[in-house]
C-alpha cells in the first residue's frame, strides 16, 4: 500500500497525487526539501564527509520525491516495470532514515549559537540555524508518509508497506553504519572469528536488499516457492547469524585476551579504532533487535506481490 492514489478515470492528470494527506505530505517533502539544501548552498555551508553527505541525502531525496510526485500527477507509473506501492513504501521509508540522520548530523557539526569568525558571520548562522530547522520539518514530511500508508491489520496492502517491509529497510540502512564503522579502522582482519562478523554483516545486508529489490520489481511470483515463506526462513538464519556476530564480535574486540576492555588513553578522538569497534557490536544489537521484531511481524502477514 505504498500508494493508494488511484485515478478515477478520464483526465490524464491526477489531482489527488497532490490534493490528498499522502500527496501532501510529498508535497511538503518538496518544499521542505528544496528549502533545505537551498539554504545550506546558498549561505550556511558546508564540508568535510559529514555535510557533503547531508547535502547528498538532501539531493537524492529531493530527486526521488520529484519522480514520485510527477508520475502520480500523471499517472505515468503505471507504465513503469515495477510494484509501484512497493518502491513508494521502500523510498518513503528509506528517506525518513537519510533525512533524521541529516537533520541530526548537520546542526551537530554545523551550527552553534555564536556567530562564526568573518567572512561567514552571523548571517551564516542564521541560515545554518534556519536550515536544520527545515531538515527536521522534512524528516516530519517523510515520517507522515510512512505513518499514512504503513498497513493496519487486515488490510490488503503492498508487502513493503507492511511493518516487515519497512524494518528490511531499517536493516540494510543500520547495515550500512556497521559497515562504515568496519572500514574506519575497526582492525577486523586481524581475527577469523571477527571477519566471520563481517561475513554475516554482509550476508544479510546482501539478502535484505535482494528482497527489496525482489518487491520493488514485482518479481516475488517467480521464485518457484511461496515468498512469504523464502522471507520467513531468511529472516530465522539472519537471527541466528546476527545471534552469533553479537556473542563473538564483543568477545575478539573488548575481551582482555584479545582486544581492550576499555577505550585506550592514548587514542586519539575520530581516528580510534577502539570507537569503530563500540559502533559496530552497538548496531549489532540493534539490528539483531530488528530481525527479530521482524520474524515475529513475519508470523502474522500475508504478502500481495501484485501490488
């Protein structure tokens, strides 16, 4: 039920993909996205990894919501190779993620109360203070979409839309900070046990995604076994995957025997591995939590692959 705005028939335009609380939302999305990183260019700045990937997260959202409004309003997307409820429900997910991370990483490292040395001034300030307060109102827009079109029990709904389709994009998104974690420094190499870890991270993030990918197309009819079973199976060897990283992972990294117990004196803040090391057993945890909220919601659905 990534979308239910259907056209009533005749015209070629679509009002309601614009008039109605789903269209609405995606139209604040635009608005408040386009404000955003218009903000951000134009006076209150930018730099280092951490705004350029708040200005790119920004852009593709923005990019993305603009291909959503437009085939709605022309109702081109039903000429499209995919479920189109299916990648509606999977980007409006995906974009609450990329924008609540933004909307916390850029006043985190961007603004402040006092007005900055010249030339910037206190007039970029103003608009770094006047852009995370619009990167919040976005997140709000993409978290009202998912909230109108997750689906209520009994309803025949897109398996995306579902709260097992919207945790699969909440696992591979906490997938993708392990991940980052892993290659900054985290020394995993340096144990089998630990790059079994990384086996798992990757085995799973890579599985996620093909059954994303498998909705999102339409093609979940052409497995030759039932797709809520291949997901409910998949999801119980994830559990035991994620079970065995969480016990192992925390043992080869924090175990006196093997690694430090505690973050080492000498290390220096942003380059430690020691804090790579915390990030990834942290998310570990937290997406074990995930998969298996998932294979408990998993239980309770029926999957519609058509729409």
């Amino acid at each position: 039920m990534g979308s239910t705005m259907e056209p009533p028939g005749g015209g070629y335009l679509y009002l309601g993909a614009v008039t109605s609380p789903v269209g609405t939302a995606r139209v604040l999305q635009l608005a408040f996205g386009c404000t955003t990183f218009s903000l951000v260019a134009h006076r209150g700045g930018f730099d280092g990894v951490q705004g350029t990937f708040c200005m790119a997260a920004w852009g593709f959202c923005f990019a993305l919501s603009v291909l959503v409004v437009a085939c709605e309003f022309t109702q081109l997307h039903s000429c499209l190779r995919l479920s189109w409820g299916n990648f509606t429900a999977a980007f409006a997910m995906l974009a609450t993620l990329l924008s609540a991370t933004a909307a916390v990483i850029y006043p985190l490292y961007f603004t402040q109360l006092e007005c900055p040395p010249e030339p910037a001034g206190c007039t970029a300030r103003d608009f770094r203070l006047a852009a995370s307060i619009f990167a919040g109102l976005l997140f709000l827009a993409y978290a009202t979409e998912v909230a109108l079109t997750r689906a209520r029990p009994g309803q025949v709904a897109s398996y995306m839309a579902t709260v097992s389709g919207l945790l699969k994009i909440v696992q591979a998104f906490v997938a993708c900070i392990i991940f980052g974690a892993l290659v900054h420094d985290s020394r995993y190499g340096r144990y089998v046990a630990t790059q079994w870890c990384v086996a798992v991270y990757s085995l799973c993030f890579l599985a996620t995604v093909a059954v994303v990918a498998l909705s999102v197309m339409g093609h979940t009819g052409g497995l030759g076994c039932p797709f809520d079973r291949v997901v409910v199976v998949y999801t119980f060897l994830a559990v035991l995957l994620y079970l065995s990283a969480a016990v192992i992972w925390p043992v080869f990294c924090f175990d006196p025997k093997y690694g430090e117990p505690g973050r080492p004196p000498d290390c220096l803040r942003g380059s430690c591995p020691w804090d790579s090391q915390l990030v990834v057993a942290t998310f570990t945890y937290v997406n074990l939590l995930l998969y298996v909220a998932d294979l408990a919601y998993s239980q309770r659905i029926r999957f519609v692959p058509t729409l």
